[in-house]
C-alpha cells in the first residue's frame, strides 16, 4: 500500500478542525470544567497503517449469453466496478438476432453510463470492462501486416 501524505495531512486537518468546533460546543453546554479529558488534548492521533478492507481484487468473468434475461448478472457485475466481462454471444447469435442486438444495445447503455468499453473480439465474444479499464484497439493497418 502506498503511503499517501497529502491525504493523511487533509485528514488530520478535518478531524483537528471538527475536534475544535465540538470542544466549543461542549464547552457552552456544560462548562469548561466538564469536559472529558481526551478533548483537551492539543492533537489527534492516526492510524496510518490502516488496510482497506472489502473487495480490492478485480475479477475476469466469463459469461454465456443464451437470452436477453441472462444479461442482468452480467450488468450487476459492471455495476459492482470490480469486474471484467467476457461474454460469449454464440448461442444468441444464433438463435436470434434481434435479442442479439437488444442485449448489446443494453450493454453499450450500461457501458456508457459506467464509463467503460465495450469490445468484440472474434464473432463469438464481446468484452466490457469498468471505466479503470480501457480496451486496445489495433488499427486496421496493424492487423493486416
């Protein structure tokens, strides 16, 4: 984990800042005399070796495609932002092409409204990825040689 100052320092700045406007609250409502002890003090301490907890990791995930209803888990997992999506459009494609273009037409809205891409690759697959992820695209000058 990288140890970030700046956010540290702004943190520190906040809680001294809060930490000041309730000991003058405190001490209106009830008297200088009365204030508990740890509100005297003159600093703050922080922990700086605090550990995010919670999914960090990001997930590869297949899907298989076969209607138009299997594509809400695949929209929840992009929603989710942890996700990369491989989907696999064969059966689809098909059985039926209009469900086809609805269902990509759904993923590009969901896509958009994420921020991320959206890519075919092959005839059979589409990938999305969140908007940490970008998708290389070759130009049509590399491919050919």
């Amino acid at each position: 984990m990288r140890y970030d100052i700046k956010q540290n320092r702004n943190i520190y700045i906040i809680c001294c800042y809060l930490k000041s406007k309730m000991r003058n609250w405190l001490s209106k409502m009830m008297g200088k005399s009365d204030l508990p002890e740890e509100l005297n003090d003159d600093y703050v301490e922080i922990d700086t070796n605090v550990t995010k907890s919670g999914k960090t990791k990001i997930s590869v995930r297949p899907f298989i495609v076969q209607d138009f209803g299997d594509i809400k888990p695949i929209l929840d997992c992009l929603r989710e932002g942890m996700t990369i999506s491989l989907i696999n459009i064969k059966q689809l494609k098909e059985r039926d092409i209009v469900e086809l273009k609805r269902a990509v037409n759904k993923l590009k809205k969901t896509c958009d409204a994420i921020e991320g891409d959206i890519a075919g690759f092959g005839e059979d697959w589409i990938v999305v990825t969140p908007s940490f992820a970008q998708i290389h695209r070759a130009n049509t000058e590399e491919v050919e040689e």
